[in-house]
C-alpha cells in the first residue's frame, strides 16, 4: 500500500508543486508520517492554514509541499487554502485515486475508473493506457484508449482500428478481447461508438451482426441502393478491405456471409454490368465472368467493351484469384475482334511475309495468350464453348486459310526464295557481318522454335526497360524447317547441306554442325581475327559477373543458344504446355539481355532457328496428309517433312531438290503442304515444324541497343475541372485523363487518390488506380472515380478541402503529392445517405 501511495504521489508531483492530501477515514496518519519522498516538504494541517499559505507562497515559493489533512475538508468558505487547492493539485488514497493518479488524471476524471475497475486490475493494463494517455484528454477519449488495450491495436490505434481487430478476431474464431471489452463494462460504450459513427443499431448488438451489417450495407451501395449504415462505415469498410493485411480476415468473413445472406440469388437476377463496382464478395467475380464468357462466345459483347470491364475490374480484391480467367476472356475477345478484321488474300510471297509480319502474326499471338491463361485457369468446363469456337476459328478459318493461300505462292515459285527478304543461311553475313565490319562486338541469342510473335512480344517488354531500344525484323528460314538445318543456317557457311545419310546432320562447309563444340569450330572460321565463342543459357546465367565481363572483353562475336519451347513442344507428353514454354522463354530472354549488357554488351541479336505451328486440340483425321511418300530412297522422315534421294512429287506434298531449297548436295525433301501432317507413330502431332507455314519460315531477328541516357517517362494524368468546385453531399464524382497513351517507352502511372483537409487529414475513401490506357482516343483514357466523404469531414464544413493525386516513392511507404485540385466543402448533413 505504502509503495501504490508513493508511486501515486510521485506521479502526481510530475504535474503540481503543492499537492494536498486529504484523509477523510483518518486511517493513514502512519503511512504520511513514514512517507520519505525525495525533494518534498511534508506539512500536516492543524489550525494552522494561514502560517501554511504564507510558507508555501510567500517564504518558499520554488519547494514543493505534500499537504496532509485529516478529516473531512471544512466548509470551502472555512477553508482558507481553498485557492491554492483548487490552483493545484488534489490526492486521494483509495485505490481509484491511485489509478487516477498513476495515469496521472485529476480526480475530476473519477468516472473513468468507477465501474471499469477490472479494468485497471491488470497492471499490464494500466501501464499501457498510461503510455497512451495524455493530461487533455476528455473521458471519450480516455474510454477509447481503454479499448484501444483490450483488443491490442498498439499505440495511435483509434476506434476503427478497434473495429479492425475485433474483426480479425471474429475470422480467427475467437473471442477473448470482445469477452474482456465486456468483462471490463466498456461493451455499452463500445456500441455507443459504432452507433455514433456508423449508424449501427441492434437490439442485441455484437461483432459478428455487426460484421454482417458492414458487408450487407457495402453490398447495397455499390448497387446504388440505400445502405443501412452511416458513409463512415462505407468508408471504414473499404479501406479495411483494401489494406492487405486485413485480406485473410475479410476473405474469410466474406465467404461465411455470402451464404448467411442470399448474394447468389442476388447476383443471378442482376445483369453483370450492375456489378462493376462490387467487390465485397467472391461471387460477385464468378458473375461477371461467367457473364463475359457467354457474351464473348455469343459475340453479344463489344471487344472495347470487354476490355474497359476487365481493366475496371482489376481494382477488385479479388482480381488475382481469377486474373487467367480475366486475360483468357480478354484475349478471346481481341482475337475474335483481330479475326473479324483480317483479309488473308495476297499477290505473292513478298506481300504475305509483309502482311504476316505486320498484322496476321497478331492472330497466333492472341491465340496464344488465350490458349495460355484458359489452361492456367483450370476453368475447362466454364471455358468449353469459348474454347471451341477460338479453336474452331484459329484452325479452319485463320491457320488453314492463310496457309492454303500461302501454298498457291509456293507452288508456282520455282525456287525458295522470297525478294526482299534476307535468308536465314545469310544471317552471319547481313547481320553478325554488320557489326563486325564497323569493329563493333556482338552478342547472338539463338532461341529454338522462338517464332515471330513470340519475338514480337519480346521486342515490347525490352522496349519498355529503360535505356534500351529494339527493332524487329524477319527471316526467310531454311527448308525444312527443322533444329540442325536452322542452327547450321546461323553460322558462317559457304557450303550449307544436309548429310546424305539418316542422320538428318547440317553439314557447314564440310564440318558437321551437331552439337556445341561443333559449332563454335564453325564460328571460329567465320570471319577472320575474329575471336569468337558459344556457350548455353544457363551456362551463361551461372556465370559469375567477374567471368562474364572477361568472356565479353575476350571475344568479339558470341553466340548463346538457349532451348526451352522446342524441348517442351517436340515431346508428347508434355507439347500441350508449349505456350507456357513460351512465356518461360520470354522471362529467360529478358535475363540473358540483362546478365549480357551487365557485362558491358551494347548491342545483341536475338534470332531462332525456326518457328512451329500449334494446335491445342488433338488434330483431326483431315488435318493429316493422305499422300503416300515414294522415292528412290528415304533418308529420314517426319511430321512435316521427308529427305532422301527420288523423292516421288504427290498432290499434297511439295518437292524441292538442293538447288530449288537453296542448299548445296543432293538430298531432296517432300514437305507437306499447308498445314497438313505426315503419320508418324510415336511423336507428337499438335506442335509440329519442319514444312514451309508462315508460322515455320518467318524467322525474327530482334536486335538491341543498350544506351547510356534513359528513354524512359511515366504518362501524365490530370484533374478534369468540374462546373462546381463545391462539395455538397455526402459523394462527389471526379473525372481523371491521362493525356497521353502509354506506350512501350511511356509508361503507366500508379496514383492514389483521396480527399484532404486542410491540417492533412484524409477525409473520403481512398483509392489505388492504375493510368495504362494505351487508346489513342482520348476518350478512352478518361476515368471518373466516386469519392465518399467520412464523418470526419463534418469538421471542416464550410473550409476549403484538397483532392490529393499522390505517388508512391520507389517501393517505400511514402508518398509524394503528384496533383492536386481544391474544393469548398458545403453540405448539408440534414441527410447523410445520399447513394
């Protein structure tokens, strides 16, 4: 006891230099008069006020006093130190005054511990709310912090902070702090604050109604209906949503009530355009895209449209869950949009590698990306009509068009050969040959089966680093179109043919190209002082940096080959993951750039050996070729091409002999024509090359530059000024444009966007929005973006307020103002809901 009042009194001397001391019960005389504290006059009263005051003020005004009565205090116009008592300050023994006192709170301030008492039963408690409290504070705000402790939100926590935690604790399924808010008779206040601040009246009020209330009245309001509950709580529920540290307490509680409330039957009667500003349940997703995948199969969805729904909906929580199923629709879309608009015919070889190169590709590359993100969904049953329509489509009314029409340009040229287009033997010579005859070094990334528009998509993603620049142009590949004869073509050749055996061997200039070490003999005798090497992918990612330079400073002409969608499609058991294979290969791509230029490569060549052709679905009887291959001999055949000597010409096959391939020898080939396979047991027949497809021959060649200077800038967005700068309810709408499209090289621009008072305070939601619109349209860049005012705007009624656009720094958590435009806040509150 003795040490609760000295600690009491100490805590107390903090704040007043008399402090009296008044002992009703007459019980603790002994305690006063044992009481040694440090730099304090004690003085017990005893008729003797008058020679007191004039000691304490007059005689010593710099000591400080504890000031002893015993017995009830006089009559205050007896009391002739009523003054001085009431100007500093008053002590009490009992255990309340103690609490008061080591809170360091005026006895004025008895109603926080009278009926709390359990409360400050726990000194871990007590020692918490004293770190928190502050002399100014008013009962509220003391009976908040109280609160603040019991669910262990931390120091600075306020009530939504409280709201929060109680929260995550309902997810857990546990009850410990809203049992101990009750044990410690705050329970009443607490339902006071949710019914003050979020309208939230119940007649048995409790965490779990409350929680269902929140998401039922969130809901409601992004269906434009009335919400049970105030702004405030609209507000407190987004950004609780929002912050990712919540995410594992909101997806849980979101899934226990959209089955307590009928969310499904809700969102079957509802068309899925009413729920583009939804995100509070799962379901709400599952809608829209069950909705878009109908639409799109049916074609009763406009692509500009799909796009604008899947870009809104990436604001959604639960955006990542089903982003494959998003890109799928997405790119089914854009395909069907591409395929609508595309005119197959052409007049020559020349003019379909040209249009191939600057429009068709786009068709295989959306294909691609769609076939990708269906099978990463694991959605198969809900993708099965879009499926076969874009299979249906991409087979017979591209891939097989296109290359019917194709073959007839094929068939009447006498030899292979396109004008105007470098062939792929000639590589070294037009390419490598062009930085070496200016002394420069080069650096050659070969990737096996890289196809145009996966290099396409290449050249956009080196684009948009910084500091580098890229231009893509096209090959005319060797027939056939296979791994050894292509990466034979690559090198240095006088003498390109294939071995007259069953080897199917590239023979470069008498030196077999099989193999790596093989290769880098042919390179070696390439150009001459040359110093040149070869080496694999990963070998070269392994390589420490120190290595990497030396290897880079030794040598001028470097050669990396690196294998990953051939190795995937050319196999049975695992062809049907060929485009993830792909979106692997970019990935590697980007990093060999990367590891190479590090070491201080400035320009590189990225070029394959060949494409391939790719269907997802097992080929049909009529997409093999019924011809019977016939010869004098034959040397090696496959799915899509055939060697040997006396090769028997056949309605469905095309002969070439050396000369007419552009190869030296005497081996001849049959390829099939269009896209038709040859039978062959045990290979795979969805991924298939070695025949003369616009998909097989156009080759690319991606060159880069790596630059000192950066080349780089963000898009810029500005706040689109409304006839009224005034606020007036409890919402306002803003329009944002972003002023120019984004492009590789103008990058997309993250801003978070609220509204501010004047002190800094946030007083709307806040929203995370992405400006990437690549439209050249300026109407398709503009986003109108609804901010809902907070209870803490009341406040600052009538002043000016800030809608803040703000960026973040680097990956830190600070932000700065990037634009701003200001309002006058004048609303009337005669009614808060105003959805």
């Amino acid at each position: 006891m003795n040490d609760r009042i000295a600690k009491g009194l100490e805590a107390a001397f903090d704040r007043h230099r008399i402090v009296f001391w008044t002992d009703t019960a007459r019980e603790l005389r002994a305690t006063f008069d044992a009481l040694q504290l440090e730099g304090i006059e004690k003085i017990a009263l005893a008729n003797n006020e008058f020679g007191v005051k004039h000691r304490i003020l007059r005689e010593e005004p710099e000591q400080r006093f504890l000031i002893y009565r015993e017995g009830a205090e006089p009559d205050r116009i007896d009391n002739w130190l009523l003054d001085v008592q009431l100007a500093q300050g008053a002590f009490k023994a009992d255990q309340a005054a103690l609490w008061l006192t080591e809170l360091g709170l005026g006895l004025e301030m008895e109603g926080v511990v009278r009926g709390h008492e359990e409360f400050f039963r726990s000194g871990r408690r007590l020692e918490q709310l004293r770190a928190m409290v502050r002399g100014d504070d008013r009962l509220e705000a003391i009976k908040l912090k109280m609160l603040v402790v019991c669910v262990k939100a931390g120091e600075g926590a306020g009530f939504d902070e409280v709201v929060e935690q109680l929260l995550a604790e309902l997810a857990n399924e546990s009850d410990d702090a809203i049992k101990l808010i009750e044990r410690v008779k705050l329970a009443d206040f607490l339902w006071q604050q949710t019914g003050r601040q979020f309208n939230y009246h119940a007649p048995n009020p409790s965490v779990s109604d409350l929680a269902i209330t929140l998401f039922k009245s969130a809901h409601s309001a992004g269906l434009g209906g009335t919400p049970q509950l105030s702004p405030e709580a609209l507000v407190f529920f987004k950004r609780w949503k929002n912050n990712r540290h919540n995410a594992v307490a909101f997806e849980k509680l979101s899934a226990d009530y959209a089955e307590i409330l009928p969310i499904r039957d809700d969102l079957t009667a509802r068309d899925f355009r009413e729920l583009m500003e939804l995100d509070t349940f799962e379901d709400v997703d599952r809608a829209i895209i069950v909705a878009l995948v109908r639409g799109v199969a049916a074609k009763t969805l406009a692509n500009g449209d799909v796009a604008g729904w899947i870009r809104q909906r990436r604001q959604s929580h639960w955006y990542e869950r089903f982003k494959d199923l998003y890109e799928a629709v997405g790119f089914a879309s854009e395909f069907q949009f591409a395929l609508s608009q595309v005119n197959l015919g052409m007049v020559g070889l020349a003019e379909g590698v040209s249009r191939y190169t600057t429009t068709w590709f786009r068709i295989d590359q959306l294909y691609r990306k769609f076939i990708r993100h269906m099978q990463r969904s694991a959605q198969a049953s809900l993708m099965a009509e879009l499926f076969e329509q874009v299979e249906n489509h991409y087979v017979n009314s591209y891939l097989l068009r296109l290359n019917d029409a194709w073959q007839v340009h094929i068939d009447a040229a006498a030899a292979w050969d396109v004008p105007g287009i470098v062939r792929q033997r000639d590589f070294y010579q037009t390419h490598v040959g062009e930085y070496r005859r200016k002394g420069q070094k080069i650096c050659v990334i070969i990737s096996d089966a890289m196809r145009y528009e996966i290099a396409d998509e290449l050249l956009g993603r080196v684009r948009e680093l910084d500091k580098y620049d890229a231009d893509l142009e096209a090959m005319l590949g060797s027939l056939p179109t296979y791994t050894q004869l292509g990466m034979a073509s690559l090198l240095p050749n006088r003498d390109l043919q294939i071995a007259d055996n069953d080897t199917s061997t590239a023979i470069v200039d008498g030196q077999s190209s099989l193999g790596l070490e093989n290769r880098k003999k042919i390179l070696a005798r390439g150009r001459e002082g040359d110093r040149t090497t070869a080496l694999m992918a990963d070998e070269l990612i392994a390589m420490p940096k120190d290595e990497c330079r030396a290897m880079f400073r030794d040598h001028d002409v470097i050669y990396v080959y690196h294998n990953r969608i051939d190795a995937i499609g050319d196999k049975p058991a695992t062809e049907e993951h060929v485009f993830d294979a792909a979106e692997d290969t970019l990935e590697a791509m980007v990093q060999l750039i990367k590891k190479l230029t590090s070491a201080n490569a400035t320009s590189l060549l990225i070029t394959a050996d060949h494409g391939f052709i790719y269907q997802h679905r097992p080929i049909e009887e009529s997409d093999f070729s019924g011809a019977e291959v016939a010869g004098d001999a034959i040397l090696f055949r496959n799915r899509r091409f055939v060697l040997g000597h006396g090769l028997k010409a056949q309605p469905g096959l095309r002969h070439f002999d050396a000369v007419s391939a552009g190869l030296e020898g005497e081996v001849e080939m049959l390829v099939p024509k269009s896209i038709n396979r040859l039978r062959l047991k045990g290979s795979g027949s969805r991924f298939v090359h070695g025949g003369a497809t616009l998909q097989e021959v156009v080759v690319p060649v991606l060159r880069i530059n790596k630059s000192r200077q950066s080349d780089t800038s963000q898009v810029e967005v500005e706040i689109t000024a409304s006839t009224s700068q005034v606020i007036t309810s409890g919402q306002i709408s803003v329009r944002l444009y972003q002023l120019d499209a984004a492009t590789e090289k103008t990058r997309p621009r993250r801003l978070r966007a609220g509204i501010y008072s004047a002190t800094g305070e946030l007083i709307s939601d806040s929203h995370d929005l992405t400006f990437d619109f690549r439209s050249d349209n300026p109407r398709e860049r503009e986003h109108q973006v609804r901010f809902l005012m907070s209870r803490k705007a009341d406040a600052f009624n009538g002043q000016e307020v800030t809608l803040k656009l703000e960026e973040q720094h680097g990956d830190t958590s600070h932000f700065r103002e990037y634009r701003s435009a200001r309002y006058v806040l004048r609303r009337s509150f005669t009614n808060d809901f105003d959805f």
